[in-house]
C-alpha cells in the first residue's frame, strides 16, 4: 500500500468534510448546488486514495492526466453493501 498516498488523500478529504459540515451550519441558506460541488471534492479524494492505494509513489507522484481520471471514479472494487471480504 502506498501509506503516503493514501494518507495525504484522507487527510484532505476530513479537512474537506470539516469545511463543509462548517459551511453548512453557518449558513442557512446553503444550498445543493454549494453542496455538490463540496462533495465532488470529498468523493474525489476518498476515491483516489482507494483506487490509487498500491500505486508506486513515483507514479503517484507523477500522475499523469489518465491516471487522475480514472483514481477519481468511485471504486468498482468495494462491496458497499456492507459483506465481509
């Protein structure tokens, strides 16, 4: 597992979600459009760090525009239904 990786994406994503959830109770009148684009943004980086987890750190680093597309996309690889492995 890229360790590195995977933890500089989850910590952007709690800092993202700390802001939003900030946002949101200051706000009345936030609203879905704000929100959406708020959650593109978590998505993205839990996405990334998941998709991209046993990536070298060179590649990670290097990060060509494909690999950027495809890590963002929400992972085909996990169960969400909640069953175990």
């Amino acid at each position: 597992m890229n360790r590195e990786h995977v933890l500089f994406h989850l910590q952007e994503a709690h800092e993202a979600i700390h802001r939003l959830i900030l946002e949101i109770e200051e706000d009345s009148d936030y609203d879905s459009a704000v929100l959406i684009v708020g959650m593109q943004h978590i998505y993205h980086h839990l996405n990334t760090a998941w998709n991209a987890r046993d990536e070298s750190l060179e590649r990670t680093r290097d990060c060509s525009q494909q690999d950027f597309d495809a890590w963002r996309q929400f992972p085909s690889d996990l169960d969400m239904r909640g069953d175990p492995p």
